[in-house]
C-alpha cells in the first residue's frame, strides 16, 4: 500500500516533467531552410553598395567577399554563448574593425564617407514621413 501511495506522488512530478521536456523540444530553434545564407545575403548587400558607391567591377567583387565574410563572422558570433557581454561586446567591435579596416583601403575617400553615411543608423526622428492620400 506504501508503495501505492508513493507512486501517487511521483507520478504528476514525472507528468509535468516529460511534458516540459516535449515544450523544450518543440521551442528548440532549428535553422530556418527559408533563411537567407550568409552568401546570399552579402549579395545582395554588395550589389546595393556597389551600386550606391559606384564602384568598379574590381572594387564589388572585393567589397562582396568582404561583406560575406562579416557576414559569415558575425553568424557565428551570434551562435556562441560568451560568458560576458563585454566579451561579445569586444568580439563584434573587433569584427567591425577588421570589416572597416579592410573596406578602407579598397574605397576611394569619397566612397568610403559616402559608405559611413548609408551604415548610419537612422533614428525614428530622421525617418521620412509617410503622407497617405485619399
């Protein structure tokens, strides 16, 4: 009967945890097969620079392998548990570095400004404003 009674109490413990177990299972994130790649993104990213920034066909093909690997880098930052933000802080400021640093000697002066003013970000105030008509 003891035993009875202990299976009584066990048994919604054991309940509740094989049913969050299923919850933590199904809120798993799997990587979206519709997500853009890396690749895929920075080709579109360096067709719209090299476009904005006019650059010739030897500066897009630098530019595009540039941006894919920021790209690429910043993914795999974005995976990694670090064990303090000022950890991840330093990683992505080094990442920018290196993105900037590179980009700075493949852009003309004018192109690299003019680069710097579109990576701007552009606060709620700045936004053009909408005007519907009816």
């Amino acid at each position: 009967m003891s035993t009875l009674v202990h299976l009584r109490r066990v048994l919604p413990l054991l309940v509740l945890l094989l049913a969050s177990l299923g919850a933590a299972a199904q809120t798993s994130s799997l990587p979206d097969p519709a997500a853009p790649t890396a690749a895929q993104r920075a080709e579109r990213m360096s067709a719209y620079l090299a476009d904005a920034l006019r650059l010739n066909t030897r500066q897009a093909a630098k530019l595009r392998a540039a941006v894919e690997k920021r790209l690429e880098s910043a993914d795999m930052l974005g995976h990694l548990l670090f064990a303090s933000s000022q950890a991840a802080f330093a990683a992505y400021e080094n990442l920018d570095y290196s993105y900037y640093t590179t980009i700075g000697k493949l852009l003309t002066p004018s192109q690299f400004h003019l680069l710097m003013q579109l990576d701007e970000p552009v606060t709620p105030a700045d936004m053009p404003v909408l005007v519907q008509r009816h």
